[in-house]
C-alpha cells in the first residue's frame, strides 16, 4: 500500500497568471499528515485558506476554480496534476494573488520545483477509491466516464479534430506512473485556436497568455512555436483531467474514458464520484441502540426506534425499526392477522424526530411531548418481519417547540406520513 508525501523544505516560483495576466508568486511548504492540498492567499488580510476539495469548486470559463472564505483560487489545474503525477499528498501553498502562475502553460515547472525540493514519504497510509462502477457525464458532444479500474489512474483522451485544425481526431492513452507523467504528460502545453483570441480577450481572458505559453493555431500552422508532441493538445486535455481528479476526495483507482471534455465537464465528474464515495463510506449507522437511550426517555415496550442510519442535527434523520412477532402489540392488535397499530408507527416517527431534537446540547435532558398531529395518512399496513425506515425533516425549530414533517417506509413504500408538533419541557 502508497504512503502519503510531501516535499522536504519550501520552494517558491514566480510568474503570471495566463488568463489574469498578474505577477504572482506561489510558494509550497510542506504539511502534515492528512492535510491535503491548501492554497493560502497571503496578499488578503487574515490570510484566508482554500482546501483544494470538491466541495470548494466554483465555475469559471476555460479553467479549474476553488471558492471559500470569500476568496478564489484560479487555474491550479497543471499544479495539482504535477503534485498527483509526483505522488505528493499534503502541501501548503501560499500565492500573493488569485491565479497560479501558467509558467509553460505545461506542467513542467512545477514538476522540476517539487523535484527540486525532495519528495519525502510520511507515516500513513494514502487512501485510495476503487469504483466498483461506471460513473458518467454528458454534455452536448462532450462526455467523460469513470470505469472500475483496479490498477491506479488510466486516461483515455479523444480530441476532435477541431473543424480540420489537427487534421484528424487525436487519441492519447496513458496509465498514470511518475515516469510516464513526467516524460509524456507534463510538458504538453495549453493550447488554443487563433480564431478564439479575440474572444477571449474581450471577455477578460488570456491576458497574460503568448505564443510561447499557449499553443496557437492558425489553421494547421502553430504560431511562432514548435510542437513537443505531434499530439500535444490531447496530452495537455490528460493534463487537464488529471489536475482536475485530483480534486476527489480520495486518490482514484478509475479507467477515464473523454471525449472532447473540458473543465466543466471534469468538474460535474469529480462531483459525481465525490458523492458516490461520500456514499459508500458512509457508516452503516450513526447511532446504536445504547446511544438511542442515551437521548429518549423511552423504554421497553413503547421504545420504536432501533438505529439511527443517517443525521444532521436540526435539519434531518434516518432511522430504521425492525418489527418482529415477538412485538407485545401483536398479542392483542388482530392477532389473527397481526398488523402494527397505526398509532404506533406515527410515535416511531415522533421517536426519530425527538431523537434528532434532543441531540442538541439547549435539549439535553428536556422531555418531548405531543403538541399536535397533522396530514396523518396510513398507505401500507406494517406486518412481523418488516423492516420500517424512518425520515424526518426539521420543518420549524425553536427554543422549546418544534415540528417536523416524517414519512415510514417498508422498503420503497411508504407505510405512513404525518407533520408533528412537539413541546420540550423540563423532567418533573
């Protein structure tokens, strides 16, 4: 198993930033285990952080962007590749302003500045996701798919041949190693057609972009430049996705198949399998039995919730109870063809929403009572051996009154819903 990296002592380059045009210098210190990648805006007072996460990501045209603490991190795309390409986990990154510098518009510089520094292995494990399976994004004539893959990152990118501009379709196939991201990946330059200068420039972007930093094209002719690959332009787009997955929450074990994606496009991806691992990893319960009376004053035989599956304080609860024969309503509720009282499953769901009220520390120790029932309707009947789920919704709360909207389910069918109202009063 991978270990986490990081780089043995601080490093700094300078330069501009290709679509801001503004000097600015990054500087990348090492950082402990488990901290990931944090940019740092050292020209805003307080020195505001940005976790490079998916839950930070914004949209900006034509490159990657991170938004937090009302601040912005632009086009990180090619560093965040070079530190996966190299392995490294856990870095500082302190920029003097909002754009990281475009360099080449490659990756190779960055590649030569971690070098540089020394990469050197931590203490812990690297978390890594396996897909167990495909997760997809379509939009318009551009797609990008992650496919199970049990062997790292493997990229397979296809180019269009942009209206006759590259002469035919460009496919570019690699398996992410530091040796085949370092030599074939990395140096390939951002590119774009001469057509879209202008265009650019009136919407504020490529200020800082030349002939020598960005691949220009005027027809098949490459502006004032040379080609480090004949296929340059579908290795920078590998280039792009693999600064753009880096954004995951976890290292990925995935097959990339792209067809003509674009940041836009990786980004919805990242998003997509952010919340299949979210999913995945998520415990199968958040509260056991213990903890449940822990919170309900309720006893046997009138406590109805089991385990909590899923919560967040004020807001919504999960929680399931498991219906046996060995219930002591069955005994006398039809106990030729034993169904569970009807009252009984609107106080399940009253149980969870209390459960989820008393969690926060104003109602530690309070006692919840009825108020009112509402939009109470029963639509299956409850037999021995179901299992019923309950969800509840905060609807309104208030410092000793609260009411929640909740619905049962046996399965996918819901068994019962009602709004309730409840009061919290002191034990006597």
């Amino acid at each position: 198993m991978s270990v986490q990296n990081t780089i043995s002592r601080e490093t700094s380059l300078s330069g501009i930033g290709l679509h801001s045009g503004e000097e600015v210098t990054i500087t990348f210190k090492p950082a402990d285990i488990d901290t990931g990648i944090i940019f740092i805006r050292t020209d805003i007072e307080g020195h505001p952080e940005i976790p490079a996460r998916p839950d930070y990501l914004c949209q900006r045209q034509r490159r990657t962007a991170l938004y937090a603490n009302d601040t912005e991190i632009h086009t990180p795309e090619h560093m965040l590749a070079a530190a996966t390409g190299l392995g490294i986990d856990n870095l500082r990154v302190e920029m003097t302003a909002t754009e990281v510098p475009g360099m080449d518009g490659s990756a190779s510089d960055f590649v030569r500045c971690f070098r540089e520094a020394g990469i050197v292995e931590q203490n812990k494990a690297r978390s890594a996701f396996e897909l167990t399976e495909a997760v997809s994004i379509t939009n318009g004539t551009a797609s990008i798919i992650a496919l199970p893959y049990k062997d790292g990152l493997k990229v397979t990118y296809t180019l269009d041949d942009h209206n006759g501009v590259f002469g035919s379709a460009q496919i570019v196939e690699t398996e992410l190693s530091e040796q085949t991201f370092c030599s074939e990946i990395a140096p390939a330059r951002t590119f774009c057609l001469a057509s879209e200068v202008d265009a650019l420039r009136a919407q504020g972007l490529g200020k800082g972009a030349t002939y020598q930093n960005t691949c220009v094209f005027d027809g098949q002719t490459l502006v004032d430049n040379s080609f480090r690959f004949k296929d340059e332009p579908a290795r920078h787009k590998v280039l792009d996705v693999i600064g753009d997955l880096s954004l995951c929450s976890r290292r990925l074990n995935a097959h990339i198949i792209a067809i003509r994606s674009g940041h836009r496009e990786n980004m919805l991806l990242v998003q997509a399998i952010n919340d299949r691992i979210k999913q995945e990893e998520k415990p199968d319960y958040v509260l056991n039995i213990q903890e449940i009376l822990s919170h309900l004053p309720h006893r046997y035989p009138l406590l109805l919730v089991d385990r909590v599956l899923d919560f967040e304080a004020n807001k919504r609860i999960v929680s399931i109870k498991n219906v046996t024969i060995n219930e002591p309503f069955f005994n006398g509720h039809f106990p030729g063809n034993p169904v569970m009282p009807g009252v009984l499953q609107v106080e399940a769901l009253a149980q969870t929403g209390a459960i989820m009220l008393l969690a926060s520390p104003e109602n530690h120790g309070k006692v919840p009572f009825f108020m009112s029932m509402d939009k109470v309707k029963f639509r299956r009947p409850v037999y021995p051996g179901d299992q019923l789920r309950m969800e509840v919704d905060a609807i309104r709360v208030r410092p000793r009154m609260a009411s929640c909207r909740g619905k049962a389910y046996v399965g996918d069918e819901v068994c019962c819903e009602a709004e309730i109202r409840s009061v919290f009063t002191d034990p006597s």
